[in-house]
C-alpha cells in the first residue's frame, strides 16, 4: 500500500488563504491605527490651539456676602470672552456663580472681581473661560 498526501508541496502553489487573510488584515489594521492617530492628534491640536481664553485664580478672599477674585487672565490680542466663577459654603451647597466679561488688546489681564454670594463662601472655584 501507498500512502497518499493531502498536503501540497511548500511553495509549488502560490500563497494558502490563510496568508492572504493575514496580510489583508495587517494592510487594514495600519491603516486604521494612523487613521485613529491623526484623529488624536487633530483633537488635541484643536483644543490647544483652539482656547482663546485661558484663566487662573490667583488667590481669594471671602467676607459675608461676597467673595473678592483675583484672576489671571491669559488670552489672544483682542480676543473677547468671560471666566465664569462659582463659590461654595462650607457643606459644599453653591453660594454664587458669575460670569466675569474680558476684551481688549492685551493678551495679559491681572484683575480682582466681585462674586456675589447669597451666604459665606468658603472657596472661589473657576469653571472655565470661553471666547466670544
């Protein structure tokens, strides 16, 4: 008796299926993983790029029925836009929010504002800044 082969000679019939698929898939799998990183980077280019408007507090000081903000204000030349600013009490409850307006030509503003508040304060909390 003969015994019969049921595989092909190694490279006698060009590449198997299964070579094919793997390639298929690796050509696919590069151009989805630099498609997702260029969606990254344009994200993250946008939203450095894209804030006018950046702010920081500086220090507060809190009194009965107000608190007194001393923000800096980073933006582009004549970029308009506000900071909105919030203040709790003591067990967390909001006690006033505001929104603080900034335009002109400079691109540095160091400015003292008045929150408002409807009880003591204890902290002064910047939420965020958007342009016009």
């Amino acid at each position: 008796m003969s015994t019969v082969s049921t595989h092909v000679p190694e490279g006698r019939y060009g590449r198997s299926s299964d070579q094919r698929s793997d390639r298929t898939l690796k050509v696919v799998g590069a151009v989805l993983g630099a498609a997702l990183l260029g969606l990254v980077g344009w994200f993250g280019w946008h939203y450095v790029a894209g804030s006018e408007i950046s702010a920081q507090v500086i220090s507060f000081q809190v009194s009965e029925k107000a608190v007194q903000v001393h923000l800096e204000v980073h933006k582009d030349a004549g970029a308009s836009g506000y900071c909105t600013v919030r203040s709790q009490s003591g067990d967390g409850a909001e006690v006033g929010r505001a929104d603080f307006r900034f335009s002109g030509p400079e691109t540095r503003i160091d400015q003292v504002v008045t929150l408002r508040t409807t009880a003591k304060g204890s902290t002064a909390e910047l939420l965020g800044c958007h342009g016009d």
